[in-house]
C-alpha cells in the first residue's frame, strides 16, 4: 500500500510541474556532491538576507526556491542571487500539499545524488559541532555511517514579553529578539503506518492548543536527506518514503545522532503573517492553526513561562536531550 501511495505521490508531483513558472534557473551552475537547500515561501522579504547568509555559513551551495505569488519584493530579491534558482507559482499552496508536490517535482528533478536540505524561512538547523563544524562534515559522516536522512527537532523560539515589542530587522539575527525556548513539554509518540516519532508541545500547544492539545503542530521533522528521485516527502518534511527512511532513531534504547530547527516564528511579524494566512485559507485543516494564533494574539500573549530557557548553543540542547550526537565525534 505504501509503494502504491509512493507511486501515486510521485506522479502528482510530476503534474503539479505544470503549476511552476520559472523566474530563473540556474541548476546548471549545480555540481555533483554540492549540498542543495529546497524552500516554498510567500512575503517572507524581511527575513531573506539573515535566511539566505545563515544557509551559506553553514555550507549550503545552490538555494532552489518557489515563491507562491509574493507581492512584497521577495521574488525580485531571490532573482538577483547568484545562487538561488526560482520558481513562482499563482496556484493553490493547500492545493500542492501546502508546497509538498511542487518541491517533490523540484527534489526529483535536480536533488537526486545530492543531500538535500528542506526548510522553510523561519527555520534554523542546529546540528552537533555546527559552531566548528561545515554541514558537509555532517554529511561526509552520514555517508560514511550510510545514513540517508537526518531528523530535526522544530524548536519554537519566542522573546520574552508580547510579540511586538521589538521590531525585526532586516538582516538582523531573529534570535537576538527571541532567545527563549521550553526546555521541556513534550510528547513523543511512534506512528505505527510510516514508522517516524510525532512529537508536539513547547509554547504553542500550551498557549495557543491548550484545549485541544492533539491538534497541535507537529515538530517532528526530517529535513535532511540524500535524496534519490524514488523518494518523497508525504507531510510537509514530517514523514517520507521509503518508510526506512523515518527510522531516524534507535529502537534499542541508544541515541541516534539528531540535530534541532530553531524556529523563528514569533516576531513583530507573526500577528499580520496570521492575518494574511486567516485572509487566504490556504494552510491545513481550514487553517485551524491559524484561527487559534489569531485568537490568542488578541491578548498579547507573553510566552515565557517556567520551563523557559535562553539559548546557549546546541551543546545546551543535547544536555537537555532535545538533540544527539550520537557516535559522532
């Protein structure tokens, strides 16, 4: 049934080609065994600079983009780098899976033999030795570990006080806004159909879920992985298939290595991004996720709370046991 469902998200994604428009395409400049960074985005200017040079420190090569039909000069911004390649597209993001199939078709077509890296804007991965260590040491192990997928923890960071108090920047590390994480509150169960972890809590579930907690957001993600045109992401980069590859950590009561996405979603920015996304409807579940925002923004909500921790640096994270390293060392 899985190979079936494999098959049939493939040949979607293959249709769904049709929906993208290339602004520019530079995938001939792509090298064999350079690192490659997949993203789906909209309005997202601001944050673009501190995004683009973040990805280029750690040791990404080629951005590879769809703008879905930005009106705030990200698409003109990501056409005049010389190392991102840009598709836009008017269609329906909830229609594409919320970005799924359009990124499927672009992993299929230009990823396969490449470790690939699929974040969104507000995302920051955080993985063991980052601070001394390029990501293509990461990988050079994990290929010599034959590894072929890597999973990241979503870790939402908030200021302390209300959302709006400071200003974002543009350039501007968002983590000098919002330092705080929860350093515990979290739920791990194993989904018995495709085999990865479903982790939820931290600060949105408390604030923004407390009612329904079931409902909210998954941070279990698998973001990185050497990717062959057979694969597919099934659920944004929560699961995939082949099922082995959400076996990303160890049944046997070891520690695989793992690494953490430092989410920057609440800034001053986030009250008008959950307006907008309320306005389109085009996000899961009739956008419920942004209805509770909306509905929690009203109050000014300040996130801090006693399991509330600065962040230090990922060896911080493992202590705490939200990442690994595992044998590497």
């Amino acid at each position: 049934m899985l190979r079936l469902a494999r098959k049939r998200w493939r040949i979607r994604a293959f249709r769904k080609r049709r929906e993208l428009t290339r602004v520019v395409n530079r995938t001939k400049s792509i090298k064999s065994e350079q690192i490659l960074l997949f993203s789906t985005l909209r309005n997202e200017r601001v944050r673009l600079p501190f995004f683009l040079n973040y990805y280029r420190s750690l040791g990404v090569d080629h951005f590879l983009i769809v703008d879905n039909d930005s009106d705030d000069g990200s698409r003109e911004y990501l056409a005049s780098q010389p190392d991102v390649s840009l598709w836009t597209s008017k269609h329906s993001y909830k229609r594409s899976r919320f970005g799924v199939d359009w990124l499927n078709w672009l992993q299929s077509r230009y990823a396969h033999g490449h470790w690939a890296l699929v974040v969104d804007p507000d995302e920051f991965f955080v993985y063991p030795f980052c601070d001394t260590r390029p990501l293509r040491a990461l990988t050079d192990w994990l290929d010599a570990s034959s590894i072929k997928s890597f999973s990241a923890m979503l870790l939402d960071m908030y200021p302390k006080g209300p959302f709006d108090i400071t200003p974002y920047r543009e350039g501007q590390d968002p983590f000098e806004i919002a330092p705080y994480f929860d350093s515990g509150n979290y739920v791990i169960q194993r989904n018995r159909r495709f085999g990865n972890l479903w982790i939820q809590g931290g600060p949105r579930m408390r604030m923004f879920f407390q009612d329904v907690p079931e409902r909210a957001p998954a941070l279990n993600k698998i973001p990185l992985v050497k990717w062959d045109r057979d694969y597919t992401y099934v659920s944004s980069t929560h699961m995939l298939l082949p099922r082995g590859l959400n076996l990303t950590y160890d049944e046997w009561g070891g520690e695989k290595a793992s690494g953490c996405l430092l989410h920057a979603k609440f800034l001053d920015t986030f009250a008008h991004k959950a307006a907008e996304e309320m306005e389109r409807k085009q996000h899961y579940a009739n956008s419920h996720e942004y209805r509770a925002y909306r509905a929690g923004i009203s109050t000014q909500p300040d996130l801090w709370c006693k399991w509330s921790e600065k962040y230090i640096n990922w060896r911080q994270l493992e202590i705490l046991g939200l990442m690994s390293k595992g044998n590497w060392a």
